[in-house]
C-alpha cells in the first residue's frame, strides 16, 4: 500500500486495504469492474445502508466523490488505485483515463520488483550454494592431503560447518566404549561447559541431542532447548545455548558417533544448513574411515617389515654358515667339517 496525503481538496490512495463488503466498490472490482467512478459517496445505497467499508472510508477521509481502477495482470485482481476528493466533483474522462493509465504502469512496477525480488532470492540461493560446495570442496582436500591427521581434518571440519550456518558453538563425538567422547570442538568459550564435555562423555540415551542422534540415527533439531523435556538438565547450568542441531556419524549403519552445533539464540537452521552439517557428517566419516584404514595399512606394513627383518637375519645366518662349511672344506674332509659346523650351531 502508498499513499499521499494531499493538502488540498485531492488525495492519492494506491492498494487501500479496504475488506470487499456486499455492494463496497471493493466488490465490484473483485466481480469484474474496471473502473468504480462514484459522483457523491454519500447519496448512495451502500452508504445510507451502513456498509462498514463506504463508512469508514467517508468518516477516515471525508471524502465524497471517489475513483477506483483496478489493478489486474493476466485478468488476476492485484489491487486498486483509488482518488477521492472532499467535495461533490466528478471526475472527467480524461482524468478517469489517465489514472487508468497510472494504474497499468503500477502494475508494471510491481511486476518488476516481483522479478527483482526472485532474481535477487536467485542469486543469494546460488551464491549460498557456491560457498556451501567451496567448503565442501577444501574439507575434502584436507582430508585427501593430511592423511592419518584426523583430528586436524576434523577440526576444519568442525570450523567450517560452524562458520557457514552461524553457530557459535560445535562439537564432534566419536564412540568409545559405547560413550560419545569429544574428538573435536569450536567456540566453548566458557571453559567450565568445555571441561564439563571433555570430563564427562555422553551416554547413548535421550538427555542429549548427541545421544538422541546416536541412537535413533537420525537428524535431531530442537528450536528451543529450554521448551524440551528431555534436555539433560545437567547441562542447562553450562550450556548457554537455545537452539541446537545433531548429526549421527554412520559408515552404512555403523555408529560413529555424532556431530552438533549450537546456537545462543532461538534461531531454527535452515534446511540448506541441515543438509551442509549432513554433508560435513559425511565427510567425517570418510575421514574416520580413511585414518582406520591408513592405521591398519601402517600396522600391516610394519608387521611385513618386521618379517622382512627375520628374513633378512636368517638369510644372513644361512650365508654366515655356508661360509664357514666353505672354510673348513680347504682343511677337512666335507663329511667331518660339516659335522664340526651342525654341532656348533
């Protein structure tokens, strides 16, 4: 709605919020008018029958001869440009035709800043998207880079994912010993909530998100963690936080533990920040994953080693000996000097 206030005898009213009352000008143009064009407001039926609408609309204004053109695009009612004035004057053809005109560039700029407001909602989505896969992209080269440094991969991890859904606070569990123990974490300012974390691992049940995740291997989001029944309130003292957000780790549908972000606010996460804190879970699984492999590939290796060295030593022990045979054959007969060499070994 816009509107002009005019100091003299004429007033401007673009999209008048006014309900369509039985026999309201509002109705007729919803029916199918083009054009409302009323001499005298007063010295009509709507008005001495007491429609709420042509009331109002004389009693707010003091209007008396009034105007309304539609605003129609693809024959679709989007709203109405109406004039007044505070006297019985009516309006001419040629005025009545140049609002009308007024009108169509009206629903002309609406129709533009529609398709701004799309093309501008379009370019955020995509740049949004582009940043969402530039970070999805340097985690993955971390991890393909640092090898078996899983705590740094997680920690990137960790610190993008918070950067990009505006979480003050984040924090990734790994199962040991069926608790969810800290592996990384980003914020906890507050030292006691992060000595409270590290010191105590969750335990899979439904006082945490983390352990709500674990265990139903699912997403779990709580706008308001003071609204939620289950919250542990062992945490509430150190915690801070309002809004939170947990991811289970799952290699196919193995636990790994969890990931979660929070916030101090109330402030729900956006589907696209749930799918990137997804994404990121995903990711450190694979990290998990990869430094699992590379430790048992390393073990592997160093057990071949360590075979290779007895080989080795055997090798030169046989050659040790047969050196020794050969030594003696230049002074012995072959039977005696190999006799001499089984019963010194």
């Amino acid at each position: 709605m816009a509107g002009r206030d005019a100091s003299g005898p004429v007033a401007v009213v673009i999209g008048e919020p006014i309900a369509p009352d039985p026999g309201s000008a509002s109705e007729r143009l919803v029916l199918g008018d083009e054009v409302v064009h009323i001499p005298d407001v007063v010295d009509t039926e709507a008005y001495r029958s007491g429609v709420p609408s042509r009331l109002r609309f004389v009693d707010v204004t003091g209007a008396r001869t009034a105007l309304w053109v539609a605003l129609r695009k693809n024959d679709v009612l989007i709203g109405d440009l109406s004039m007044y004035r505070q006297e019985v004057r009516p309006f001419t053809e040629k005025q009545i035709a140049l609002l009308q005109n007024f009108a169509a560039q009206a629903v002309i700029a609406m129709e533009n800043a529609r398709l701004f407001d799309e093309l501008r909602g379009r370019t955020r989505d995509l740049q949004e998207s582009l940043i969402y896969q530039t970070a999805t992209s340097d985690v993955l080269k971390v991890i393909s880079r640092s090898g078996a440094e899983l705590e740094s991969v997680l920690q990137s991890l960790l610190e993008t994912a918070a950067r990009l859904c505006n979480a003050e606070n984040a924090i990734i569990f790994r199962l040991q010993h069926n608790r969810l123990q800290v592996a990384a974490w980003f914020g906890f300012n507050d030292p006691e909530m992060r000595n409270f974390v590290i010191r105590n691992p969750f335990v899979l049940d439904r006082s945490t998100l983390a352990g709500r995740a674990a265990l139903d291997r699912r997403i779990v989001h709580v706008e308001d963690v003071e609204k939620d029944p289950d919250h542990s309130i062992k945490l509430r003292p150190h915690g801070q936080y309002r809004t939170a957000l947990a991811v289970p780790l799952l290699r196919e549908d193995t636990l790994l533990g969890a990931i979660g972000l929070t916030r101090s606010r109330v402030e729900a996460f956006t589907e696209k920040q749930i799918a990137l804190v997804t994404t990121f879970a995903d990711q450190a699984v694979i990290a998990i994953e990869n430094a699992r492999l590379l430790g048992e590939l390393r073990e592997r290796n160093d057990e071949i080693a360590g075979w290779n060295r007895e080989l080795e030593a055997r090798v030169a022990e046989q050659v040790e000996e047969l050196g020794r045979v050969g030594r003696l054959k230049r002074f012995l007969a072959p039977q005696l000097a190999q006799l001499i060499v089984s019963q010194g070994r």
